[in-house]
C-alpha cells in the first residue's frame, strides 16, 4: 500500500518549501495530525498532514470504504507578525480530525467552526473552506483511491459565518472580492454585509 503522507509532505515540500515548524496533536480514537508552518517573505502557511490519511466517509453510509472516498488536507496563510498565528496549530488540526471524530466530507465552500478563536485576540472562530488548485495542487493517486486536494482556508468573523450561512459561500467571496479584503489579515474586521 502507498505511503500516502509521505506523498502528501513531498507535496507540501515541493510547493511551499521546507517546513520551519512542525507540531503534532492526537485526539483520542483518531490517528495523530500533524501541522507544519511554511514562511515565505511575509505569509506564514499552515498545513495540515494527517488528515489524507483515510478518505472522507459519508456519514450516512453504514460502511466507510477504506480506500476509495476524497481525501484533504487543509491550507491556511496569514500575514505573519501581526498576532500570535501560532496557535492555531491546535484548531487546525482539530478542524483536520473531524472527518474521523464527526463523520464529515470537508469540501469546497463547507464551514467549520471550532467555537473559540483561531488564535489569541482573533475575530474568527470559524473558515470557509475554498476551491483547491491554486497553491498546492491536487496528489493524484493510483486508483482506485481519490486524489489529496489541498483545501484553503478562509478565516471568517461571526458576522460573515451568519451571512454565509443565508447567502451562501459564493456571494460571501463575492463580497471580498469587491471590497477589496485582505483575508490574509490576521486581524481584519468583518467586511460590509449591508
């Protein structure tokens, strides 16, 4: 059987360099997450590896395949030095867990919560999760497993999750893009919902 993480961190490596950090976190019943930190000029990125591990199961299925089902791993950048971006090495990984501890397909234009900040004094305690592609592309993988797509993610304020949640993702990125939002600012306000 394929050594899919090591793939996946050959990757990472490829795309964004070598990791300058690297941390570990295990939740009990599910397979250890790791999250490494890429610094390139004034963007820190976060990646998780761990998450590719097993596919993503429906959860209305009664039976997980074991092999076949998408497989993802998340990708988070930030300006660095503006706040302690740091800790959200155990968000992410606990964003990362959740297909195995709740069930979940974490899939383009999903939200996740983690019901505290991302880091230290952030307005945001949940992400949108992006279209894959741009940064790192997809793994492909010998069949019949799903290729690893490389989920960014997109920190959002209490307000912008609620706007989402009414007006859907799209319209949410729509709305960036017009005002022009920085959402690599670890410490923006929430955009214009008028």
């Amino acid at each position: 059987m394929v050594d899919v993480l090591a793939l996946v961190e050959a990757r990472l490596h490829t795309a964004l360099g070598e990791p300058d950090a690297r941390a570990a976190v295990t939740f009990l019943g599910t397979d250890r997450i790791e999250v490494l930190r890429f610094t390139e000029g004034d963007i820190v990125r976060y990646a998780t590896l761990g998450m590719s591990a097993q596919p993503m199961a429906d959860p209305t299925s009664a039976l997980a395949d074991p092999v076949k089902g998408p497989r993802a791993e998340l990708v988070l950048s930030v300006r660095a030095g503006l706040a302690d971006t740091d800790k959200v090495l155990r968000p992410l990984a606990v964003l990362a867990a959740s297909p195995q501890v709740e069930g979940l397909v974490v899939a383009p234009g999903a939200s996740l919560d983690v019901g505290e900040p991302l880091w230290p004094g952030a307005p945001f305690s949940s992400v949108l999760v992006a279209e894959p592609g741009g940064l790192v592309e997809d793994l492909e993988l010998d069949a019949p497993m799903d290729p690893v797509r490389f989920l960014p993610l997109l920190p959002m304020t209490t307000n912008e999750a609620a706007w989402k949640r009414v007006r859907g993702a799209k319209e949410l990125e729509e709305r960036w893009l017009t005002q022009g939002t920085d959402l690599r600012d670890p410490l923006r306000k929430s955009v214009g919902l008028d």
